[in-house]
C-alpha cells in the first residue's frame, strides 16, 4: 500500500528515473550536469599535463616519462590517505559542503597550477633543494644536478597537483552517492548508468574541443577554462543542489 501511495506522489519522472517527493527536475538536471562538469576536471590533465610540463615548466625530455607518472600518482596518493576521512565527513557533514568545497579547491588550484613557476620565484625555492626533492621523488634521486634548472617550479607543481587530486577526491564520490540519495532502488541502475554517461560524455569533450582549444589559444587559455568551470560547478552546486533529497535519504 506504502509503496502505490509513494508512486502516485512521485510519478514525474527525469530520464526515466522517478522523481522523489520534494525534488524537481531542475535538482536532478543540475545534478547530472554538475557531473560532467566533474568529469571534465578530472579528465582535462590528460591533455593538459604533458603540455604544461614541457612548455610551462620546461621538464628535460630525458625525465619527461618519470615525472609525469610522479604527478598522476599523486592523485592516488591523496586518495589513499584521505578516502576514509572524507567518507566520514559525507555521512556527517553532508555531500553538499564537500562537493562544494572540492569544486573551489579545484578552481583556485587549476590557477595557481598555471602559475608554478611564478610561484616558486616568490617563495624564493631553492633550485638546490628542489632538485634533490624532485629527483627523489621521480626515483632517479642521483640525476639531482639535471634537475636544477626546472626544479623550483616543478616543486610547486607537486604541491599544488596534491590539492588538485584533493579537490577531485572531495567532488567524485559525492556525485556517485547523490545519485544513490536521489534514486530509489529500482531506478538507481538507471541513475548510475546516467552518471556514467556524462563521465563519457565529459571525456569526449575533453580529447575534442579543449583539445582543440590547447592547440589553437594555448595553455594558459585551457587553464582558463578549467577554473571557470570549477567555479562554475561550485556556484550551482550551492544554489540548485538540495541537501536532503527525501525523508530517508541524508544529503
């Protein structure tokens, strides 16, 4: 009997999955676009990244391969060690914070990515130093000295590309387990799949036109373009995102 009266309150439907009592299409349209958006920030440094090294920093060609695998796992490394906490702080604080939080940490350090090696004539980074952490970290710690004339930006860009995995850790999961909060359970194959999509959808976008976009305006362009899209997924997120999507399901 519960379950007729719940079909006949929620019988509006948004791609086919069912509506729940208190949300509108526009929650579940922004939801699914603040996910692509999200995509795109996680899929951009495949492009992004082996260009910004080699004409920003001016990483030698010899360490090319070393020191972009250093940077990707740093992603995991902040995962590894933060997973949990931010799983714990979903369940308490909300998915709306976080989600929110992540899409700011990734505007401000998409930007301050771009300006690495600015950042490390300011800070004053020692060339010396930088270059024994640099080497190190890229597991070729006695080719120190080879590293000394990028090694001060590429130090800051360690730093930062850690925020920016922070940041994609805050955002992603939020979205997988919105789609869960906004769902019920005969409708959540449909919702996953739909946030699977715009995954996809976002990767096209990102190998297509901001590809296109690197190669015609230039880095600094793309860089742009990513902070602005971060921001913009914050500003939605804040505004449109419901924390509470039913009675039953937390935000």
């Amino acid at each position: 009997m519960s379950d007729t009266t719940e079909t006949t309150k929620s019988s509006a439907t948004f791609a086919g999955i069912e509506i729940q009592q208190g949300l509108t299409k526009k929650n579940y349209f922004f939801l699914f676009l603040n996910t692509f958006f999200a995509g795109i920030l996680m899929s951009v440094l495949g492009i992004l990244q082996p260009v910004f090294l080699k004409d920003i920093i001016g990483v030698s060609p010899d360490f090319f391969g070393s020191i972009n695998g250093l940077l990707m796992n740093i992603n995991e490394v902040a995962t590894l060690t933060l997973v949990a906490v931010v799983g714990a702080l979903s369940d308490k604080r909300g998915r709306k914070i976080l989600a929110f939080l992540g899409f700011i940490f990734l505007a401000v350090s998409f930007f301050l990515l771009s300006m690495s090696n600015q950042l490390a004539v300011f800070f004053n980074v020692s060339s010396g130093f930088s270059s024994q952490i640099c080497a190190f970290l890229s597991f070729v710690p006695s080719e120190a000295e080879k590293f000394i004339s990028f090694a001060p930006g590429l130090f800051i860009t360690c730093i930062v590309r850690l925020f920016v995995g922070i940041g994609i850790l805050l955002v992603f999961p939020q979205f997988i387990t919105m789609v869960a909060d906004y769902t019920h359970e005969k409708d959540r194959g449909k919702g996953m799949a739909f946030n699977g999509l715009m995954m996809g959808v976002s990767s096209l976008v990102v190998f297509g036109a901001l590809a296109q976009v690197l190669k015609n305006s230039g880095i600094q362009s793309l860089f742009y373009i990513i902070s602005i899209i971060a921001l913009a997924g914050s500003g939605l997120h804040l505004v449109v995102f419901k924390r509470t999507a039913s009675p039953a399901n937390r935000g």
